[in-house]
C-alpha cells in the first residue's frame, strides 16, 4: 500500500505539469485574438465594397440603357400614317432602331439581374455577417474573462499547493517515523494516513479547468464561408451577362438583316411611283436640214451651192432660211400680215430636197409643246417652293399623282362606306329585337339614328361616284395619250428617202414630184415669247364671275380658283395667272385672296 501512495503524488506533478502547459500556451497566444478581429472586419469591408462596385456597375448599365432609349425615341418619333417610311433604306434604319431598343431592354435586364441577385444578396450577406461577428467577438471576450478567473484561481490554487504540500511533507515525515516507532499505536498510525490523504486530495480541486479555443475557430469558420459567398457572387455576376448574350446576339442578327434588306433598284421604283407626273414627254422638234443647198458637183466632186438663172440668189429663199434660223435656236420674228409668207425654192430633178413632214405630225408636235407649255408655270411654282392652291377635283396635280390621290380617296370612301352600312345593318337587326322584345327598348329611338347613317351613306356614294367620275377622266386621257404616242413615234421613225451610192441623199421616186406641206406661217406664234413669269404669292377665290372686256383684264367665272402673283398696290386691281398661264388683272373685291405663308404676310382679303 504504501508504494501507491508513494507514486500518486509524482503522478499528479506530471499532470498537473502539462495542464500548466497547455494553459500557459494559449494565454501567450490571446494577442492574436486582435489580429482576427482585424482581419474579419477587413473581410466584412471588402464584401461591402465589392457590394458597392456592383451597384455602380448596374447604375452604369440603367444610365446606358435610358441613354439608348431616349437615342431611339429621338431619331424614330411617332408620325402619321401618311409619313410612313417607304424606302429600304429608311425602312432598315428604323428595323436597327427596333433592334437597339431591344438592346436596351436587355441592359436593363441586367441592371435588374445585377441589382437582385448580386447586390441585393451581397447586402443581405453582409448584415449576417455582421451579426455573426458580434456574437463571436461577445464569445470571445466572456472567454477572455473565464480566463482571467481561472490564471487567478490557478495562482491561488498554487500557493495553496506549495503550503498542502509542505504539510503533507511534514505527514509524511510523521508517518516514516511512527512507523519506525515500537512504541506508536496502530491508531495513530492511520490517523496519520487519513492526514496524508486529505491533504493529497485537496491539491488538486480544478486540475481539468482549461478554456479551449472555440471562439477563434468560429471566427475562422466565418471568414472562410466569407470567401466562399464571394466567388458565389463573381459567378453569378457573369452568368447576369452570359444570360442576355442570346438575346444580344438575335438583336445584331436583326440590324445585319435590316442593312441586308436595303434595296437601291426598289428606292428607286419608290422615288419613280411618288414623282411620276403621267405626262407624255413632248415629241422631237421638227429639223431644218440646213444643209440642203450643199450639193456636190459632177466634176470635180467639190462642193457648191446651187444657183438662181439669173446667178444671183433668191432673196425669197435668203429670207426663208432666216427665218428659220431664227425659228430653230431662238425666238421666231413675226411677219407681217401683208407679206405671205415665203415660199420653198425648188431643185431641178436630181438635186438634193428638203425633208417632208406630214401635217399629223406637225400638229402631234404642238399639241405636245402646248400641253407643255401650259404646265411651265406650275412647275416653276414648285421649283420656286410655292404651294399650287389644293382643288376638290386634284386637277392641280399631275395625271399619275392625281389619280393616286383620286384612288385613295375612293378606297378611304368604300371604307367609311362599309362601316356606315355596318351599323345600318346592326341598328336594323336592334329595332328588329326591339320590335320582338318591347320590354327591351323603344323600336321608334332608333330611327333618327338609321335615318342619320342612311344619309350619311348617300353622301358617301355621292362623293364616291364623283370622285370616280374624275378618276375616270384622268385615265381616259392617260389612256389617249398612250395610244397617240406609238402612232406618232412611227411616223417619226418613217424613212424619207433612200441615200444615193455617191453618198448624197436623194427622196423616194413618189415623193419627187410632190410638193411639201406649207405650215400655217403663225403656227408658232407667241410660242415661247413669254418671259419667265411671276411666282405665284398665293391663291384666290372668285367670289363673282367678271367679263374682263377691258384690256389687260381676265375672265374668271364664279368659285374659280386663280393664283395670285402681284397682290393690290391700292388701286383695287389684283393680278393673277389661271392655270393654264393666262395672266390678267381682276377686281379685288370681286375675290377672296389667301397669300402662303413665305409671302409678304399670311392675309386673307374679301
């Protein structure tokens, strides 16, 4: 028994040792305790400011995107059916336009994505964090504290050991020596040993209390899910911007097949459609062969101009070519009504003739150039920039661009047309359920109302056929003019003559004797010796006919429409042009007068 006890006190040294060890250990490691609260608010700090990035980023994304959408909004603004877009190239513009503001679209996407999924969540995070980190360090200092108390129990603990152990060396003294004693009682013995016993016991109460190191391991635990929750974030916040990517790519797959649309040759057929006029184009100008007195010699193949019997040449003849000089390449002298006009000289046989024109194509020839002639002034209306005055019947227009606008307002007739006939027909089945059910309504309320659209519906076939009538008499005389033009071609093209093998031109054998057409010798008069005249400063109504029997004055017929191209200088006469270019004065207060807008003060005067 007595070994036993004799090795329990070295036994609890070792232990009690080590316990010292490990205690001591951690108290020298507490300075790092402030570094890992350091180092976890660093963590929480750098998550808010990445949190912080991302939302400048989506910031920058919502800016771009309404920066896009305020771009499409400002180059396509809404318009009206008529402004319409009718070339490829106008058409794709605004396909790119469509196409970028779905672009837009998919940036706010990302904005919202960004916002939502990555921010949001960051932000969420780092409040947990926070939370967390609280509780931790709270743990950490009640450890801290626990710690305190134990290094001071354990100091206690330790003095009180070093006086237990003295006593139980002094027990133990004791012992060695009652034992050695005869004369000592057994009693005494083991009252020694119980002594012994106690005071072994009582060294050591708290040789297990050491604190472990739970709080630095939390926090550990906590950063680290702080780093994992991170690159959770930087992938999230790329999958945000390969999500759009498709959406992206379709919408640059749309602008590559709006450029591929653009079409030129279909432009073209656009511009062709909006400014065809429908005139015929005028007729070649009949050709003076200036060159049909050169003939050449027999002899010597020289060339010479024939002469008169007497040798001296025709005055007639120097006169006629002239005059036709004059007439060709400027404006034709008029003769006087005493003089004939002057007559072709003739060739002997063999010689060299004028070329023939028959008298249905000179008479083509003025229609064309007078048809010409009367819409000049009109045209040079719309050079200049001023508007022609809109009439009911669009003749103002020219024949293509009339009967456009006459067939589209047919078609906008026949469907106003359509849906009044509608609601004729729904009203009349309503009086018929009315007349059926009396309880439902009053048959007699709905008549004014049927009265109403069948009225509405002669007025619309009243305008209807008349605007048909007009479209039928621009294609009646579109129709004529395509037919006259082949048949006038032809006889321009017709071949006068055949071309002699010494290479001058000699007329066909049944053309030799016949004498050329003699052209009414004031045919051309007054053709082209008007100046360039007036624009017109605006247009006018006449309220009254007036005969214009004195000079100067113009004819006009009541509700006629003229323009206006001098205003009233305070004389009461106004100056106007009809359309066919007819210029005259006419009484102001016989007309209402209303000047556009670019002329000298936008006035109406009755």
């Amino acid at each position: 028994m007595f070994p036993v006890w004799h090795q329990q006190p070295s036994d609890r040294s070792n232990s009690l040792s080590l316990d010292l060890f490990l205690f001591s250990a951690f108290f020298l490691d507490q300075d790092q305790f402030d570094n890992l609260d350091k180092h976890s608010q660093w963590g929480i700090d750098f998550l808010e400011r990445y949190a912080k990035f991302v939302k400048e980023r989506l910031e920058i994304e919502q800016a771009y995107a309404k920066q896009l959408r305020s771009l499409v909004k400002k180059y396509c603004p809404k318009r009206s059916k008529d402004d319409e877009p009718r070339f490829t190239s106008c058409l794709s513009f605004y396909s790119i336009l469509n196409e970028l503001n779905d672009y837009a679209g998919q940036r706010e996407v990302v904005a919202e994505e960004m916002g939502h999924k990555v921010y949001g969540e960051l932000m969420r995070y780092s409040q947990d964090m926070k939370g967390e980190r609280k509780l931790h360090l709270q743990e950490g200092r009640k450890t801290q504290q626990y710690l305190d108390q134990c290094w001071k129990h354990m100091d206690n603990s330790k003095k009180k050991f070093e006086r237990e152990c003295k006593e139980a060396e002094k027990s133990q003294l004791i012992y060695e020596r009652l034992d050695n004693d005869i004369n000592a009682t057994k009693s005494e013995v083991e009252k020694v040993v119980c002594v012994i016993l106690i005071y072994s016991t009582s060294v050591f109460p708290n040789q297990g209390a050491v604190c472990r190191e739970q709080g630095c391991r939390n926090l550990q635990d906590m950063d680290e899910r702080r780093t994992v929750k991170l690159g959770e974030m930087y992938r999230s916040f790329a999958e945000v911007e390969r999500r759009v990517i498709p959406i992206i790519s379709k919408c640059l797959e749309g602008m590559v097949t709006a450029a591929k649309n653009v079409d030129e040759r279909r432009d073209s057929g656009v511009v062709v459609e909006s400014f065809k006029s429908g005139f015929e184009p005028p007729g070649d100008f009949p050709f003076e062969d200036f060159s049909q007195n050169i003939q050449r010699t027999g002899s010597d193949g020289t060339i010479g101009t024939p002469k008169t019997e007497g040798g001296k040449p025709d005055p007639k003849h120097a006169v006629g070519r002239t005059k036709n000089k004059l007439w060709l390449f400027g404006k034709k002298p008029k003769l006087p009504p005493s003089i004939p006009p002057p007559s072709l000289p003739s060739f002997p046989s063999g010689h060299f003739q004028p070329p023939k024109f028959s008298t249905e194509r000179i008479a083509n020839h003025l229609s064309e150039m007078r048809n010409a002639k009367s819409k000049i002034p009109s045209f040079r209306a719309v050079k200049r920039g001023v508007r022609a005055p809109t009439l009911e019947d669009l003749s103002h227009l020219p024949p293509e661009q009339r009967r456009k606008k006459l067939q589209q307002r047919i078609d906008e007739l026949n469907k106003e047309l359509q849906k009044e006939m509608d609601q004729r027909d729904a009203l009349n089945k309503m009086k018929d359920v009315y007349e059926k059910n009396p309880q439902m309504g009053d048959p007699g309320s709905l008549q004014p109302k049927i009265s109403e659209t069948i009225c509405n519906m002669e007025k619309l076939r009243s305008e209807i056929h008349k605007n048909e009538s007009w479209l039928a008499e621009v294609e009646g005389k579109h129709g004529s003019r395509s037919e006259r033009r082949p048949s006038a071609d032809v006889n321009h093209h017709a071949p006068h003559g055949r071309e002699s093998p010494e290479g001058s031109y000699t007329d066909d054998h049944s053309q030799e004797h016949r004498s050329p057409p003699q052209p009414d010798p004031h045919e051309f008069d007054d053709e082209f010796d008007d100046d360039d005249p007036l624009p017109a400063i605006g247009h006018c109504k006449a309220l009254y006919s007036f005969d214009g029997s004195n000079e100067g004055t113009l004819v006009m017929n009541e509700n006629e429409v003229l323009y206006v191209i001098e205003i009233d200088k305070g004389d009461g006469w106004t100056r106007v042009r009809k359309q066919g270019g007819e210029e005259g004065y006419i009484p102001t207060s016989y007309v209402e007068i209303t000047l556009e807008k670019n002329s000298k003060g936008a006035v109406t005067y009755i």
